[in-house]
C-alpha cells in the first residue's frame, strides 16, 4: 500500500461496526468481565480497561504503525507527553542522554529540569555533527534524541548516521518527526528505532484537539508500551476521533502545504526586507542536500531573518495581517507568524544573526492571498525603519 492508501484505510473495520465507514468513539474507563475465569485471565483479553485502550485507539495505533513503518504505536495526550514519555522510559538514573540543540524548547526543558532531578545527565549536540555523533557517546549512552528539521532554525540531520552511531553504541534512538508527519519522512527506515510526533499538527491538522504518537520498531515497542502503560499517558476519545479523521486527508493537505510553502519561501527569499530564509527545500539551505536525500517533500513550516529595525516596525508589520494569525503550535489548516528568539534556547551552537527571526506557517488558504498579505506587511515594516 503506498501512503495515500494507508491513509484512507488503516484503522478502518467498517463490517466490525454495521457497515459504517468510521470507527466508533468509544467513552470508557470501566470494561466488565462476564464471569471470574474471564476476570482472571484479562491479560489475554483485547479491552480491559479505558486507560488502556478501546477500539477506537486501536484504530489510531494501527494507522499511525502502518503510516510509519513501525511495529506498534502508543498515543498520548499531547505532543510533549509524547516526548516525555520517551525520553523517560529509555533513561534511568546515572544514564547520558544527547539532544540536538536545536529541539523543540519544552523538550530541552523537560530534559534539564525533571530528568536531571532523576541524575540523568543531559548533554547538546550540534544538530549538524552528522556521524561525529560517535565522539560524544559515552558506555552510558542510553539515549540519542534528533529532530529535524531543527525547531526555529531547521537545521537538517544526517539521520542515518546518527542512528548508526546511536546503535553500535548500545542506545535508543529516538526522533521527533512532527514535521515530517510520518508522510515526507520515515525515520524507521532510516534506521531510528521509535518515531514521534505531536499530532497535535498535521495528524490532527484542523488546530481542534491535542495528541501525540510514538511508533516503535519491534527492538524497542515492549520497553516504550510497558513504560506507556505505568505511566497512565491516556488520550481522551474524542482526541483521538479528531486524530483519526485528519489523517484521512492528511496526505493532500501536506502536499498543498509543501507546494504553497516552496513558494512562499522562494518569495521571501526575492524581499530584501528578508536576510535570510531556513527551508531546507531552497536549492542553497545548508540542509538541502540531506532534506533531498531522506525526505519526499517539506511541510508548511519554515523560518527566516528579517533585516534588522526597532520593535516598532515589527509591530507594524505583525499587527495588521488579514490571514496570518499570531499563535503558538502549527500544522493547521491556517497560516501563522510568530516572531522566535533561537539565541535564547541554545547552548551547543551560536545564533549569530542580527535580525529578527521568524517562524511561519503557511497553510490552506490560496497562496497569492498570502504573498500579498505577507508583500503589505513587509511594506509597513520597511516604512517603519
Ligand atoms: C508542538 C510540538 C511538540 C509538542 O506538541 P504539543 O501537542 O503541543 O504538546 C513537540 N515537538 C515539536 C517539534 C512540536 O512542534
């Protein structure tokens, strides 16, 4: 089956239900047992309780393992609890852990404040060490976490390599995948042993409802699935509903965001307003060559480098947008702009520019409603220098 098929039918059973294209949402937290031989042999049984899994998030599970490559999924109730929950089932206490320094903040700071109070020792990399990686594994490695492109900066990573090195040096790998959706990226295959996303994104993609997945490879889902299951990480039904029903369409919604997102970069990059642009499907990005070697195309999500002005210019440009909203998270339907400050949340790496960065998501809407709104709003900054 190729993605778009996946898409459209895994998790789906209609003739288990009446015919009904859908899976139910099934409310549950108890589930009975008709007789004391069924109570005690519940292990064997599919559904024992809400917190472990109904259909409904059987479906999901089952979509997002087949989407991935992987052998078994777990869905938690955010993004980060997705990241938690990996990041605490392969550490303990006196473990190493390596992160790139351009991860998505609350990951970096999840790392530096619950897991050091647990003694685990957390050190950056540069997301660009590529097989360099191999040096900072220490016998006590037990964990490599990627992400790429990087949050704010989309650095690419050489995932291959770093999955290599993780591997010959005994530790999990693990990768926040969120914007490659499992769908332009599949890490698995690239030797990573558990993809994550927040699917919170472009899983659930109509910015209604928070969800995160891990898909695990065989060596790795029983660890994450025990660890998944201590730690009480349920997704609500409806959550998961919302989950199901966006990843149905989610293949021609990346796909516009990829054609739409190419072309708003390319335009950026023509505004001499804009120093710099960081999408790594520009033929000149540092990352181009590995983007176009591991990824089959780029999300709506990019970022770039305003030539340097007051506070108040930046306010002129911000503040008087028609369709970019001005809002954390991304992945939705709907365009946004956020001023970002990579300087703040590194400390492996340098970030040197002097201009205002940016992150932007273009979304849905048509693309020349954009450029204009975008080509105004660089007008009113430019005016206002
Ligand atoms: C948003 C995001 C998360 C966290 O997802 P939530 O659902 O908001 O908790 C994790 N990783 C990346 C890269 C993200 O952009």
């Amino acid at each position: 089956m190729h993605d778009d098929t996946i898409l459209a039918h895994k998790g789906r059973h209609p003739f288990a239900n009446h015919g009904i294209v859908n899976p139910p949402v099934y409310h549950a937290s108890t589930v009975l047992f008709p007789s004391l031989d069924a109570l005690e042999d519940r292990k064997h049984q599919e559904v024992v309780y809400g917190r472990q899994g109904t259909p409904t998030i059987f479906a999901l599970r089952e979509a997002m393992t087949a989407l991935e490559g992987g052998h078994g999924a777990v869905i938690c109730p955010s993004g980060l609890a997705a990241v938690t929950c990996a990041l605490t089932a392969f550490t303990q206490a006196g473990s190493h852990v390596l992160i790139p320094d351009s991860t998505y903040f609350p990951t970096r700071r999840f790392a530096d404040t619950v897991l050091a109070k647990y003694a685990v020792e957390v050190e950056y990399y540069d997301p660009r060490v590529g097989a360099g990686i191999a040096a900072s594994m220490r016998p006590n490695t037990s964990l490599v976490w990627l992400e790429s492109p990087g949050s704010q900066t989309f650095e690419v990573q050489d995932i291959p390599a770093i999955a290599e090195a993780a591997r010959k040096g005994g530790a999990v790998s693990v990768i926040d995948n969120t914007w490659g959706a499992g769908y332009f990226l599949k890490p698995l295959a690239l030797g990573v042993d558990v993809s994550l996303q927040a699917a919170t994104k472009y899983v659930v993609g109509h910015s209604d409802a928070m969800l995160g997945t891990l898909v695990a490879n065989a060596a790795t889902y029983p660890r994450l699935a025990e660890h998944w299951s201590n730690a009480g990480n349920a997704a609500g039904p409806d959550d998961v509903y919302l989950g199901l029903r966006g990843l149905r369409t989610m293949g021609v919604r990346l796909r516009a965001h990829h054609a739409a997102g190419l072309k708003m970069a390319a335009h950026l990059h023509s505004r001499p307003e804009v120093t710099r642009v960081m999408h790594p499907g520009l033929r000149d990005d540092p990352g181009h060559a590995l983007w176009k070697r591991d990824f089959t195309g780029a999300s709506g999500l990019f970022g770039f480098v305003l030539k340097p002005g007051p506070r108040a210019a930046l306010a002129a440009m911000l503040d008087h947008l028609r369709f970019f909203g001005m809002g954390y998270s991304w992945g939705g339907f709907e365009s946004l702009l956020i001023p970002t400050d990579p300087a703040a949340i590194r400390t492996a790496t340098r970030w040197d520019e002097p201009g205002q960065a940016m992150r932007i998501h273009v979304g849905l809407e048509d693309i020349d409603d954009l450029i204009a709104d975008i080509d105004a709003g660089l007008d009113r900054y430019a005016s206002a220098l």
